[in-house]
DNA sequence: TCAATTTAGTTGCAATTGTGACGATCTATT
DNA sequence: AATAGATCGTCACAATTGCAACTAAATTGA
C-alpha cells in the first residue's frame, strides 16, 4: 500500500512552468537596465530595438516581428515618438500606413542600448560556461523549431 | 565606406527576447488546455498545481514556490475556494495563517489536469526530438543555475 | 509587560493590458 | 463606378496586475 504516493506533477521538472520562470527572471534582470538607465517599458524597448535594427517599419509590421499586439505597439510608438526618439512618415501610396523611423536621438539612444543588450548578453553566456551555451541555443533552436511549425 | 552598416542588434539571436518569446508561446498554448476546459487563469492553475504537489500550504509558501505575487495567490485562493476546489484550515498555534487543502474535488481535477499537463510536455519533448530535448534540459538547468545564484 | 517590529493575508487604487468598435483608407468583385 | 470586404491605427472600456496601506496576530526586546 502507498500510504505516501508520489504527487502526479512536479512543478521545478515541468518544462512549461521551468521555461516560463527562466523567462521571467532573465527579462527582469534586464528590464531593469533599460528602466532605470532609460525609463523604457518592455513594450517601448521592444519597439525601439526592431524600429533600430530594421530601419522603416509600420507599426503592424513592429508587432508582427516582435511578437506584440497592436495596441501595445501604438502606445509604444506614441510614447518614444512623445519623447522624439521617432517620428512619423505619412506613405504616400496609402494613407492608412504610418511609416515609422528613429530620429538621430532614437538612434543614439538604441546604439547605446544594444551595447547594454550584449553586454547583458555576454555575461549571462560566460555564466553559463561555453558548455551551457551551446545547449541553451540549441534547446531554444529546437523550441522555435517546434512551434513556428505547431503555429497553424 | 559603409552604406548600409549591420544593426547593432539581432533581436531574433538575442538570448532574452528568444527565451521570452518561446516561453511565451509555449505557456499560451498549455494555458489553452486548462482555460478551455477547466476555465482556469494562470495563477488559479499554478496554485492548484502547487496545492496538489505539496498537500498543505499557506498562501505564502504557495506564492514562494510558484513565483507569484502574493495578491495573485490571494486571488487565485479566493476563486479556486469558490468553486469548492480548496478549503482553508485555520492554524491553531498561528492563527495568522490559513493551511490550504484541496477538497476531494479540487484534488480530482488536479489528477485530470495533471495528466493533460504530462501529455503536453511529452509531446512538446517528442516534437523537439531526443536531441533537443537533451539540450533544452541542459540548457535550462544551467539558466537556472545562474538566476538562482545571481538573484541575492 | 507592553510598545515596537515583523509577518500573513486582504483590499483599494493606480497602472498596464487586451477586446471590440470605430473612422479612414485601400482592394476586390460585380 | 459602386458596393462589399479587408486592413491600418486609435480609442473607450473592461479585465488583470502590482503597489501600498491596512487589519490581525505573533515576536522581539527594553
């Protein structure tokens, strides 16, 4: 008789909730750069660094490349065009679209943070030993392979 | 001359972005599961799982291992007793604290979903094959390591 | 012993987020 | 053309969340 039986999920082993917590704490240890550095929200972050590395986006197209719904994008884009690291450029071929590009000031405030973002990289990879590296992006290879392909 | 310079920054190779956005569809897709067919929130499910993992907790202890703000807990608490899933104990020798317990009810779906929640990790694991699953194991023991170390 | 501090849990309030509807514009079909 | 439907971005509203204050109870320490 099991008068103690094993309990039917381990919550520290389940991939989902190990994932999610990784997730978590790594984003808020580098949240916390851009915060207090910046004063940038994730969402205000996120669009910077997509606008910075793709150069002239619409806003639909920020959110499809960073995986943010539309709203957050628009209050996002209000907010550093707010603070005139963007600004916004009417398409003369169809007026629905905003074509959205950083300012000089945007610029410099992103090349800067992309110093932080490998920097904030770097030492997080040298604490994990090259080891631990490789596997990390394999594994997360392996998870981009799987729901890319499970999205439909 | 360098007309078109390489961006700074490839968030789709950035180590944070790639971890948030895995977990992140990851977790929706489980979170499907037991919204669908149980109607439960994330942190209703989390404190079930961790209720149905350890027997008897406080709240407190509930919030330290899921990672969840106490208030959530609280909330969490509040719904799961509402539908009979969870009973409060008062602790005799500290009558500040409240033991939760799963009521045979609560107790029964947490098997059920227990069971959903292996099946879906086991196919997760299968889809990333053998290889990947080796590696994201790896890969997330060491994550853990460093956050765990890094967080004092 | 009793005031000061700490801890457990809840609640009000403010900030953040998601949903749905909207106006404006473009595209497709007739 | 003209109507219907799709798309872009925004806004009002509702739900979710986090913070800070709070009550109640235990602990500390003068």
């Amino acid at each position: 008789m099991d008068k103690q039986s094993a309990p039917p999920l381990l919550l520290e082993e389940f991939i989902p909730y190990r994932l999610n917590k990784a997730a978590e704490a790594v984003s808020q240890r580098f949240a916390g750069l851009y915060r207090d550095q910046y004063g940038l929200t994730r969402p205000e972050w996120r669009s910077l660094a997509t606008l910075g590395q793709f150069g002239v986006l619409t806003a639909t197209a920020i959110g499809a490349h960073s995986s943010m719904h539309k709203t957050k994008v628009s209050r996002a884009v209000f907010a550093l065009e707010k603070r005139h690291w963007l600004r916004r450029m009417r398409d003369e071929t169809d007026r629905r679209i905003e074509n959205l590009e950083l300012t000089p000031a945007g610029r410099k405030a992103y090349v800067e943070l992309a110093k932080v973002a490998h920097a904030f990289e770097a030492e997080l990879l040298a604490s994990l030993g090259p080891r631990g590296e490789t596997e990390l992006k394999a594994g997360l290879a392996a998870l981009e392979g799987y729901y890319r392909k499970a999205k439909c």
